[in-house]
C-alpha cells in the first residue's frame, strides 16, 4: 500500500492482510482446529 502510494503521491496504508498461500502451502487446504 505504501508504495502504491508513494507512486501516486498520496499516502497509503493496508486495513487488512489475508495469507493466502505460504510456500507449497495454500488456505483452501487447511485445516480448522476445534480448541
């Protein structure tokens, strides 16, 4: 978002973050844990 910003001119930030994928890992393939 940063540099986005800075490319523009403006300021930026990020409101969120979601990993999708780590490495050979990906989120549709996890599994939820029942704590």
């Amino acid at each position: 978002a940063r540099d986005i910003g800075d490319e523009l001119g403006v300021g930026g930030y990020l409101a969120d973050l979601e990993r999708t994928r780590v490495g050979q890992f990906v989120k549709e393939d996890a599994v939820r844990l029942k704590i």
